[in-house]
C-alpha cells in the first residue's frame, strides 16, 4: 500500500504485508537418509597417540549416533510486515522512517541431542542428570535430530536520508535500531561464528535469548562523485569521467555467551564434550563483565561451575562482542564505451583506515573436564574484516 496523505505530493506512507513460506531442502532428506548405522557409524577419540591415528579409530567402539529428521515436520514460514514514511525536506532531499518486523514460526533448527540421559524433575521444575544414567533410549548413542519446532521475533526502528547535491554528488545515511529473539539460530552447525547449540530438548523457552545474528545498531553511509571534466579534448580524455565512490558502515557486535567447556550436566553421560551448556552467573550486581580487551573480553571469573547434573542460570546470548567499523573508497573510469560494451577502470580500497574489528571471543569454554579453569577464556583470535586491501582492475562489460 501506498497513500499520499497530502496533496503536495511530498509526503508518501507506504506499508506492507506479507507471508513466506520455506520449504524444506533436499539437503535435509539426504542427511537423515544416510547417517544410519550400520552404514554410517561415529566414533569418538579422546587424545589419540601420535602417529597412530588410524589404529585409534579402528580400536573405538561406534557410538552408535543417528542423524535424523523429524518424521511430521510442520511447514516453516515467516510473517514480516513493515509501515515506512517517506517526506520530502527540499529538492533532491527525502527523509524516511519506519518499522520493520517479522515473526517465525515452525523454523527449521537442530538438536544436538535428543537422546540424553533420563532426567529427573526436581520439586522446582529444573532438571537433574544423575551420574551414570541410562538414555531414553539405551539401543542408541547421540541423536542428533532436525525439527520445524523453534519460532523467532524482529522488530526493528529503521530511518533513512539521501541527498543529490550540486556538482554529481550524492550521498546517503541508513540506521536500525532492531532486536532479533529466537530460540535457536541454526538449522545446520556453525552457522554463524557464535553458533549456539540447544542444552535441552524439554523445554526450548531455556534456550530463548537474542539472535546469534542479532545487531542492535547498524549504521552506513555512502556517497558517489563525478568528478567534473576539464576543458579541452586532452585533458578532457585523460582527466575525465571519473567517478569516486566511498562506504563507512558502523554496527555494535553480535551477542554470546560463555559455555562451560564440557558436558557438565551429563545429559550425554558426561565427558569432554559441551553440546552448548552455560555456567552460572556469580558476578556482583554492578560488576564489570566486560572487559573490552582482545586479550581477555571478558571476566571469566564471572562464572562458575554449575552443580554437577545441572544446567547453570546463565541466558543464552546476554554479553555484546566487538562492534565493526570499516570504510572503504573505489575510483572508477570509463575508457571506453559504445551502445553495446563498455571498458572501464577500477580503483578499490578496502578497510581503508586499517581499522581492526575483532570477532566475538574464540575462548569461550572456561573449564575443562577436571574442573580447572581455562587459562585462555575471553581471548579474541581473529578479526571479521581483512587488513586494508588496494584491488586494480579492468572490466569489459558487454
């Protein structure tokens, strides 16, 4: 929909509505077709001796693990909608303003483990994993299964300005101010670098928290300039038609959560590997979690072991990781160009400013299976964008 509430003509409300649905992928079929046992088997190797790798695997059991999908899966789709006005300030200048929001449901994601250790219910609702517990269903190891049972949210505050100025200039600013909520982010592994996975199958609402690829603020700017042609046929050929083109785009970090390091609960029975559990959360009110230091972003101190056969207190997704600043400027030419094909030149820079944005933290497990800390908890190893970049190239466009 689109309404000109005025007769100026300057003022436009737009709005829209829609339903998508996403079917489910070819991909998804041939997984839970192929990961049976006896055809398919996983084993499992805690610190193999060096070089005999393959005698280790030989000599471990298989875990007996499925790969399945759920036998009624309801259809995924996402309601989004979105109310935008746009106004007209002067020539050549337009402001616009908005919401914009979806809702998921049926969303397609993943349990690591829909075959853990039977719980017991205890008086206040939480779940406890005694120590040797058989699985509900001893015939087999980890299940891992995909359903269409996790739902999402988005809302988000939009708001826009584009100007054409005098002299072939033009440039624009966009900002969101949004929220992203779900109970699970992933419909394969590692989808993202903060890939969160699903402590429980009993209840996902313990799993509810800000999106894995959740950005609370995002900002960008651009601008294009054609340089103006000097006079005269020579310097006209040689200095003109070029055109400089510049991006900054600003965002706060994506959300994590430190994980305790190993399956503390032992929903798997216990052992080495986290399937996503979080700790407990002892800081003081007012204590500062986040430290800001790629050395050490956060406090690890901060969290404790939960009791053993427990899931700690800790929400899903709670601490900011490093925001992103980048900018990046590209030079363009026409050399040459007909009704049919064009050669133009191209002069790009990325990162420009040599501005290192970091990951979130690549430490995030704090203790290991002996319940000893992890020395390198909080520690940032990586970064989202390259160092700065200079490309030359020449492109034929026919």
């Amino acid at each position: 929909m689109a309404f000109l509430p005025f007769g100026s003509g300057k003022t436009v409300i737009r709005a829209g509505a829609g339903i998508f649905f996403d079917p489910i992928s070819t991909r998804e079929l041939v997984v839970a077709g192929v990961r049976v046992p006896p055809f398919f088997n996983v084993v499992s190797v805690n610190k193999p001796a060096f070089p005999n790798l393959f005698q280790a695997v030989q000599n471990a059991p298989p875990t007996k693990s499925l790969d399945m999908l759920d036998y009624n899966l309801p259809q995924p789709y996402v309601a989004q909608f979105q109310f935008l006005v746009q106004q007209e300030l002067a020539r050549d200048t337009v402001l616009q303003f908005g919401y914009a929001g979806s809702r998921g449901v049926h969303l397609a994601g993943q349990l690591t483990e829909a075959n853990p250790v039977t719980p017991q219910i205890l008086p206040d609702g939480s779940l406890f994993f005694p120590e040797n517990g058989a699985r509900l269903n001893p015939a087999f190891g980890q299940i891992r299964i995909r359903r269409t049972q996790f739902d999402s949210s988005y809302h988000g505050f939009q708001a826009g300005f584009e100007r054409r100025w005098r002299g072939g200039v033009r440039s624009q600013v966009k900002y969101t101010w949004s929220k992203s909520l779900d109970d699970t982010s992933n419909a394969i592994n590692k989808d993202f670098v903060n890939s969160d996975g699903t402590p429980t199958m009993f209840n996902y609402r313990l799993n509810r928290g800000r999106s894995d690829f959740d950005l609370r603020h995002t900002l960008g700017a651009n601008f294009s300039w054609a340089l103006p042609r000097p006079r005269g046929a020579v310097a006209g050929r040689v200095l003109g038609g070029w055109e400089l083109h510049g991006l900054v785009q600003a965002q706060t970090g994506p959300p994590f959560n430190p994980l305790v390091g190993f399956d503390r609960a032992r929903m798997t029975g216990g052992g080495t590997t986290d399937p996503g559990e979080r700790p407990m959360y002892v800081a003081a009110p007012g204590a500062r979690v986040i430290l800001g230091d790629p050395q050490r972003w956060f406090d690890p101190n901060a969290f404790a072991l939960p009791p053993a056969g427990m899931y700690g207190d800790l929400g899903r997704n709670g601490f900011d990781g490093p925001g992103l600043v980048t900018s990046d400027l590209a030079l363009h030419k026409v050399l040459w160009s007909s009704e049919r094909q064009s050669v133009r030149l191209r002069v790009e820079a990325f990162n420009v400013a040599n501005h290192p944005s970091f990951q979130i933290p690549s430490g995030l497990a704090l203790f290991t299976s002996s319940l000893s800390r992890v020395g390198s908890a909080g520690q940032i190893t990586s970064t989202t964008t390259t160092s700065r970049q200079i490309q030359l190239a020449l492109k034929w466009m026919f």
